[in-house]
C-alpha cells in the first residue's frame, strides 16, 4: 500500500489573482504576478506532482497506473479511474467571470453533440470540455464577497429604481410585473445586449449609491468595484440581478448547477468536481453564447445560504455538509495526540496553519499537502495547526 505522499501544485497567473495573498500565506516574497489559484488535484490541464514518488510522477499519472490502487474500489466504481475532486486555494483581487456550470445531462448532451460537430476543444467557443458537472464550494479564509443566485425581483425592481436611470424603469416594471422566472430570464436577456453606453449610466449611477445614507450602500459599493474591474462590460448589468454575499472566516457557500455566481475580493479554499464546463455571462473577454445561457441558467429567486461547518466526529474536524457526490471539505485543528484520518477513499490533506506531521508520510507546513491513497494509513499530530480535508462521501474516517 502506498503511503501518503507530498503533493506540489499547480499554480495558475489569471488576472483577476491576487499579488499579494498566496505569497502571504507560502512566506514567499510577491514576483508582481497576480496568483489567483494554486490546484491540489489530477485535473488534466495542470495536475500537481508528487516530488517523493520514483520518478516524480505528476498525481493524473500515478493514478492512471493503477486506479484502484490510488482512488479504492468505491471511488472507482462509483466515478471512474480519476480523482473526481479538486481542491484550490483561490485568492481574488478583481471580480471572476459572472458564469453557470450544467448539470450532468447537460453536460453530456452538449459535449457529445460538440464532438459530432467536429468542435475542437481548445476552440474559443467550446463550451462542454467534458461530460461532468461541476458543483463547486468556496470556505473562506478571511472577510469574502460574493455574488451568487437571482435576487427576487421585486427586490431588485427596488435596487434599480435607487438607481434612478430612466432605462431602467422598463427593466423595474418587469421585474415587478411578470412572473419570477419569466422576469429574471428577460432582463438577462436585455442585460446582455445593452448597450455600452447604459452600463457607464449605471456604473456612475453605482457610485452615487455608494455614497449616499440607505440600504443599498454596501451592495452599490460590490458593484462599482465589479464596473471598476470591467468598465463597459454588460456583465455589470446581469450582476445587478444577483444577491451580494459577504462571508466571514470560516463561512462556506456552496454553488449548485445553474446558480449564476461570481466571487469578488478575498481568499478562500475551493472544492469542486472535476470538470471545466462553464458558460459566462460577462465580466470576461471570453465566448458568451447567449442562446445556450439561456438553456443552462436557473432563473429562480434564491436567498444564498451561508453554511457554517458541523462536528464530524472526529476531535478537532468539523466539515461542510453539500450535496455534491464528489467531494466532502472538512477542517481538522491537530493537537499533540495523534488522530487517524484513515479514509477508504482518496484524500487531499492541505495545510493552512503551524506544521502537521503525517505518520507515516511528510511533515506538512504552512501551504503544503499530501495526497493519500484510498485506505492508507494515516494519522496526523501537530500543536494548533489547521488542516484542511477533502475526500469522496463513500464512508467516514476510521
């Protein structure tokens, strides 16, 4: 059985990262890059090594040698010979793509049909890279915003007759006026293909919000930080159907299947399924096929719930409870006795505070994790450090 093993991963330079918060948190000096995201994970595009394997293996390779042997017969079964998650450490300081992933039908029906048509999957307007879905959770680390689900459209008739821009009392009138799907998917579709000059309206609009005594001043101010990220971009415009989160440290949220959804400031650790299938809706310079959109985004009114961890059992771990058959994100905090995280799935263990020592394996400081096979022994000690846990929901820890 193969014991736990380090686990180097891939950093990813978009342009909406942070400077400054990953080099923060490694105690390594900025290169002046923006460093959005580091991948603990077997994702084809960038899979994380394994330094201590003979031969230095990337983690996609060793588990294609012998899948069973990494991932245990369960995950096999149940999602096939690859890791079916994948953490992140996501830090952002502009606003990501607003953007929705499909369900699994979805997804397998537009990626079948994209291969017939003879779609390359590095072509711009190639939706469906795979046959997965891709429900994702976002843990923050520290003070986190989001945008995330249409607000109910009342509300947001309230939000753009604050705003007092005479082209969008048509928009108000809708929302207030239709039925709820109806009027979130027509003002969608109008924010799409508004012209520039509503949105430097609005982004102006915005900014008197922000400044003015009321209820939408820190929801107007998330705003014009996304309009200051992507001037004349329509995204501005769909985000303002969106409800504005604000996460604590230590709060999660959790992303479904056609939930439109962008993050905005902060650092986080992100859990996803294994997938690449996204379709935006603005704040990007990327292919946005609105007719498509239209099929794949949920246009019903929902209050984001903010999810706090629950006690696993385990001393120390608590995790986050979601519905995704993929993945399970807990927290463990060690102490000087040991505790078993023996699993009978795979696991990525990632260390976020003081050093944790794995037995048998690695020592783990600030940054560093480990890969675990399925069914290897594990247990973990070490005074007030923070541990960051993802596995499959195939049982709990022994």
């Amino acid at each position: 059985m193969t014991a736990p093993s380090l686990l180097s991963p891939a950093l990813r330079n978009y342009p909406w990262g942070s400077r400054t918060a990953i080099p923060a948190l490694l105690g390594q000096q900025p290169d002046g890059e923006p460093q959005a995201e580091l991948w603990f994970g077997a994702h084809r595009a960038a899979p994380s090594l394994l330094p201590d394997r003979p031969g230095h293996p990337d983690l996609a390779a060793a588990i294609a040698a012998d899948p069973a042997q990494e991932l245990g017969e369960a995950s096999l079964a149940a999602h096939g010979p690859e890791l079916p998650f994948l953490l992140k450490l996501l830090a952002a300081e502009r606003a990501l793509s607003v953007q929705v992933h499909p369900t699994r039908k979805q997804a397998q029906d537009g990626h079948d049909r994209e291969e017939a048509a003879g779609v390359p999957l590095n072509a711009p307007h190639r939706t469906f890279k795979d046959r997965n879905h891709k429900p994702e959770l976002l843990c923050a680390l520290e003070p986190f915003e989001a945008l995330c689900g249409f607000r109910e459209p009342a509300r947001t008739a309230e939000l753009l007759d604050a705003l007092a821009v005479p082209e969008l009392c048509r928009w108000s009138a809708v929302l207030r006026s239709r039925p709820a799907h109806e009027a979130l998917s027509h003002t969608l579709r109008a924010a799409l293909y508004a012209p520039e000059r509503l949105m430097r309206t609005v982004a102006a609009a915005l900014h008197r919000l922000t400044v003015t005594p009321g209820p939408w001043n820190n929801t107007a101010a998330a705003y014009t930080a996304v309009a200051g990220d992507f001037p004349g971009d329509p995204g501005l415009l769909a985000a303002l159907l969106l409800n504005h989160v604000r996460l604590d440290a230590g709060e999660a949220l959790y992303l479904g299947a056609g939930v439109p959804h962008t993050y905005l400031r902060g650092t986080g650790v992100e859990i996803m399924a294994n997938s690449d299938n996204v379709l935006r809706c603005g704040l990007n310079d990327k292919h946005v096929d609105t007719v498509l959109l239209a099929d794949i985004v949920d246009c019903t009114p929902m209050r984001p719930a903010i999810m706090l961890p629950t006690p696993t059992g385990l001393t120390g771990e608590t995790q986050f409870c979601s519905p995704a058959p993929e993945f399970i994100l807990s927290r463990l905090e060690t102490g000087t006795e040991a505790v078993s995280v023996t699993d009978p799935g795979p696991q990525v263990l990632l260390c976020l505070a003081g050093h944790v020592r794995l037995t048998p394996g690695p020592t783990l400081s600030r940054g560093a994790a480990a890969f675990v096979p399925a069914g290897s022994p594990c247990e973990v000690t070490g005074a007030r450090a923070v541990l960051y846990r993802a596995r499959v929901p195939m049982g709990t820890a022994s």
